[in-house]
C-alpha cells in the first residue's frame, strides 16, 4: 500500500512538471529605433511595475501574473514578423544649403545629396515635400523666386536620378521661416537652403 501511494505521489508530481503553462495573454518588448534610440516601458498589472528599458527586454502576461522573460531579436522577429514588415517607414528631414544667390548646393550639402537620395529609395511607396529658402540680401521678390528655383532644382535633380516627379511637391518661402533669424540685407549661410521632407 505505502509503495502505491509513493508511486502514486511520484506519478503526481510529474504530472504537475508537465503541465502545459497557461497560454500567454499579453507579451511587451522594447524594439531599438532605425537610429539606435532605445526607449522604455514600465508594464503595470495592477500588482507590479516591470521596466524594460534595454534592446529585447520583455515582460509577458500567463494565467493573470505578468513577469520578465528573456527574449531575443530572432524570437522577436518570429513572434511579430509581419507586425514589423508591416510597419511604416517613418518621416525623415533632410536640409541642404546654398551657393550666395544662387541654385547651386554647396559642396558639403552635393555630397549630403546622397543620403536623401537613398532615403527615398528604401521606402516601397514615397512622397517627398521639398522647400526652398533664402537668407534676407537682396530684394524680398527675387528672394521668393530664387527660394521656388532652389526646390525646383532639387526636384529636377531627384527626377533625372529616377525618382517620380509625381511624388515631389515643392514650394517656395523666400525670406520667410528663417533657420537663423536675422535683420534685413544679412548674408546667414544656414538660411540658404531647401527642407527636404521624406515620408
């Protein structure tokens, strides 16, 4: 009788190891952006605070307790492929400058050309606003055109790179935004430029 009931105890307690954990309810991860930035959460189930606030930190919820778990990239990837694929590309802000009086890129801002360029080749669908400046020399009228010559430059250069002209829109603020505020007539190279939006 006692060798039955030791089998029986024995019988019992694996059973217990084996049981299927409750299925998960709610799993949390910390992604790190595009550029690096890790964020944070703090998991709160009425009971507990968890904060992850490292690359992968996770924290699930099973049967109503929530704890942290180890993950890792390729499990995130697994659990949440098509979520991340799904994601859109977020906005990205380019500014290139000019030559005095002129529709020209600066070489420093010609050699910057590229990244615009390759930002808006990555993105499956695109739109791209492009927005000319100008700093205050000179008469406020030809600063407004030369401010629509310089996005329309920067347009006609996307174009012949093979981006669709459909996707450009551009537009021209002359002497208004100013990235360096200044007086009248004041040569500010930084004012000199277009804001190129990618989204």
């Amino acid at each position: 009788m006692r060798r039955g009931l030791i089998l029986l105890g024995a019988l019992l307690a694996l059973a217990a190891c084996q049981q299927t954990p409750a299925p998960r309810q709610a799993l949390f991860v910390v992604l790190p952006g595009d550029d690096g930035h890790i964020g944070a959460i703090t998991v709160n189930d009425g009971k507990r605070e968890i904060l992850l606030d490292r690359p992968y930190a996770a924290s699930e919820s099973r049967g109503g307790v929530t704890a942290p778990v180890q993950t890792s990239e390729v499990e995130v990837r697994q659990v949440f492929g098509a979520a991340l694929a799904a994601r859109p590309i977020l906005p990205v802000h380019f500014r290139l400058y000019f030559q005095t009086g002129s529709d020209r890129l600066t070489p420093e801002s010609d050699a910057a050309y590229r990244a615009v360029f390759d930002d808006i080749r990555r993105r499956p669908v695109y739109q791209v606003e492009v927005v000319g400046h100008t700093d205050t020399t000179g008469v406020a009228a030809r600063n407004q055109d030369l401010s629509q010559q310089r996005a329309a430059s920067m347009r006609d250069r996307l174009v012949r790179d093979g981006i669709a002209a459909g996707a450009i829109t551009t537009a021209g603020r002359g002497e208004l935004d100013q990235a360096v505020p200044t007086a009248r007539g004041v040569d500010e190279p930084r004012n000199r430029r277009v804001e190129v939006t990618v989204r």
